[in-house]
C-alpha cells in the first residue's frame, strides 16, 4: 500500500512491517475521510484528505 492509494487495500501475509520485521497476517484497510470540522478540535490532528 502506498500513498497514492490512501494506504488502503488488500496486504498480503508478510506485506506489513512492524518494528522492522514482517507481520504474519493478512488485512483489507479501509478508512473513512475526515474532512474539517468533522470532530471539533479534538479531530484536527485527522482533518484532511487521504493522499
């Protein structure tokens, strides 16, 4: 995944590196668009759009 696809998708087993070792799992990441405002001043460190 990368971000020209909003970091979203499919990942296959062994794709996600966490801590510098690949994770044995598979996942579909999705994610909802935040856009301004949408959770006060608590959401501003999420406004914008995925990229």
């Amino acid at each position: 995944m990368t971000p020209a696809t909003g970091f979203r998708g499919y990942e296959k087993i062994g794709e996600n590196i966490t801590q510098g070792a690949p994770d044995m799992h598979e996942a579909i990441d999705c994610y909802r668009e935040v856009t301004k405002g949408m959770y006060g001043d608590l959401g501003k460190v999420m406004e914008g759009y995925n990229q």
